[in-house]
C-alpha cells in the first residue's frame, strides 16, 4: 500500500539524520532520559512533517487591489522596522520514537564494530514455539482477524454477494483462519555487564554523567548482541560495595581510593553468580585514575589472577578530573604491556571523546 510505503520511506529518512547526527548523540546525555519500553525518544532537528497553514479570509492575494510603492504585503509588519512579539513557529524539533536495537544496528555501522562470537551457552540450544503460519482449525483466542476478513471478502466477492455501497463483511465458519505454531531451537547465549567506578571525592558529577551516557551505549550494543544481558554495579572508594543503578550513579564518598577493594568485590561477584563456563562476562571500570601508590602492586594482582582469566573483556576507561592524579591508567599499560588481549584502556578527557572510546571498548569483537 501507498501508505506503508510512504512509511518506510520516512523511516529511512529519520535512519538517516540519526546517522548523520550519530556523534551529537553519542556525546549527549539527553536521550538516556527518554529511554523506555526498549523504545528511546531522539530529537530530529530540521525534520519538517507536512501540514496546511491556514490564512486569513478575505485578505486577497499577492498582487490584488490598490498599492503603493513601499506598502507591506503582510499584515501585522511596519516599514518602522517595530511591532509587536511574533506569533511564528520557529526551527521545527521533532521527536521519534527508535527502539534499542535500531539504534544498536546504526552504532554498529557507523563504528563498523564486528559483530561479538559469544561463548559459554551460546551453543547450546533452547526450544521455543513460535506462530509461524496459518490454519483452518483452532482456539478462537488464536483467531487471525485480518486473514479471516480477507477470506470472508474473497468469498463475497466471488459469490457477487458483496455490495460495495454496503460494505458489511461477515466471516462463516470456513472463513475463518488461526495462527499456528511451530517449534523452533533458538542458541541461548548469556552475558552480565559488571560495571565499577570510584567514587571518591575526586569524581565531580560531570565525570559521573561522562561515565553515564558511555553506559548507556555500551548496554545498547551489549543487548543486542545476546539474548539475555544482565547488569551489576560497584562502587568504590577505600572500600567496595555492590549497589543499584540509581545509587551507583549519585554516591560521592569523601574518602581515599583503593582500586583493588573493587577488583576484589568483582572476583567474587564472578566466582559466585557468574561462572565463566555459563557467562560472557563484561567488566567496564571508571575512574580518575587516583589510586593510593602502594595500592596500585595489589590492584594489578587481582586483574591478572582474578579477572582477567575469567573474563570476554576488562575496559578501563579513564575519565579527566582536575583532582585526580591519572597515574593508573600508566600502571595498566606497563603492568600488561605484552598481553592487552582482554583488557582495553582508554583516556575520556569529555562527553566527546566517549564516541571514540566506544570504538576502543567494542572493536575487539570479543
């Protein structure tokens, strides 16, 4: 139909001024606050949609009745250049609706990230009925009313009893048409997304809302690459603590930093939830990079003994602060300068340098 392609067509069009504005959104917070019902609202500028402008009767036409030179051709304008406040709309903002998986397909292009060969479950294979065709018999719960009508349509027409300025369209028993399922194996593939940050008193919020709005694009990837995804959060200081997400991202502690108290709250988050053999397991740690000096030895023991070899991926992703020293992040690439394979690190000096860290993060494929 006309309409359903008119439809895609607009479709396209808003794919393509996402893509074009990919980067502005990536590196702004706003649309997390859109975000529900796997759906994310986004903001299109410079998208017009069509609709009539009505004028005011009897004022005529350009070029009808008496003038004179310098007259206005509008009403409501003064040749003094003064006047009232205007009553016209301004640049038009419209909003759309995109789901999460939309919107993980045009990250994935626009990065060009690999697509992740997860491992644990992801061959093992799970049994589940889907509706996948149509048949005569069945529970009128199952009924499809668009093929049912289509049929009761056909018939009428045929049998020259449909009378189009009376259009009643009533279904009998043979019309009448039910999904039906099948059973089909779908590979079940499991993942958690074990995310640490510091929360010392050298972590501002603006470094809070730089690790939020990485969050948000890492999940987005992360869930449409599996099929199950569950989150965890850590907060540290001197000391570690699992938390929710609200409390994760609105605690600010005014104590000193262990690292290592967090490594060590995820190796036995791992240990005892999420087997490696079971899991794809993702650890994405943000921080200042102000670790306490004689912390850092310890720190570098659990990664390597600990974490490391249970996990698909260990980012650290280091966000620019004025009171922070940045010296971990040095620590890492001397501590691990022959065996990066797992572990990621990137510096976040802002918001727009998250769209170059997501490339860091999800170009391994892993």
């Amino acid at each position: 139909m006309r309409i359903e392609h008119d439809l895609s067509r607009f479709k396209q069009i808003v794919r393509g001024k996402i893509r074009q504005n990919l980067r502005k959104y990536v590196t702004h917070s706003e649309m997390i606050g859109r975000k529900g019902r796997d759906l994310v609202s986004i903001p299109i500028p410079q998208l017009d949609v069509p609709h009539f402008r009505y004028g005011k009767n009897g004022s005529g036409g350009v070029g009808q009745g008496d003038g004179e030179e310098g007259s206005t051709l509008g009403p409501g304008e003064s040749s003094s250049g003064t006047g009232q406040a205007g009553s016209d709309p301004g640049a038009h903002i419209l909003e759309v609706e995109v789901t999460l998986e939309e919107l993980a397909a045009i990250l994935g292009d626009e990065l060009e990230l690999p697509r992740i060969q997860p491992k644990g479950k992801a061959n093992i294979e799970q049994v589940k009925d889907r509706y996948t065709s149509i048949r005569r018999s069945g529970p009128e719960s199952l009924r499809h009313f668009k093929r049912t009508y289509m049929e009761a349509l056909r018939r009428q027409i045929s049998s020259n009893t449909y009378v189009p300025e009376r259009p009643r369209i009533v279904p009998i028993r043979e019309d009448k048409r039910y999904r039906a399922w099948s059973e089909v194996d779908l590979p079940v593939a499991n993942a958690v997304v074990i995310y640490m940050m510091d929360v010392s008193g050298s972590m501002t919020d603006d470094q809070k809302d730089v690790v939020r709005t990485a969050a948000f694009w890492l999940d987005t990837w992360l869930h449409s690459q599996y099929n199950g995804v569950e989150t965890r959060y850590i907060i540290h200081d001197a000391a570690a603590k699992e938390v929710d997400e609200n409390t994760f991202y609105h605690t600010r502690e005014s104590g000193g930093t262990r690292i290592s108290s967090a490594y060590k709250v995820c190796a036995e988050l791992i240990e005892r939830d999420f087997p490696a053999t079971d899991w794809n397991i993702y650890c994405f740690q943000f921080s200042d990079g102000d670790n306490w000096g004689e912390d850092n030895e310890r720190s570098l023991e659990l990664l390597r003994d600990k974490i490391l070899p249970q996990v698909n991926l260990f980012c650290y992703g280091q966000v620019e602060s004025p009171y922070g020293s940045g010296e971990y992040i040095r620590s890492l690439e001397q501590g691990f300068e022959e065996s990066m394979e797992k572990l990621i690190v990137a510096e976040i000096e802002n918001k727009e340098a998250v769209y170059g860290c997501l490339k860091q993060f999800l170009g391994t494929g892993v």
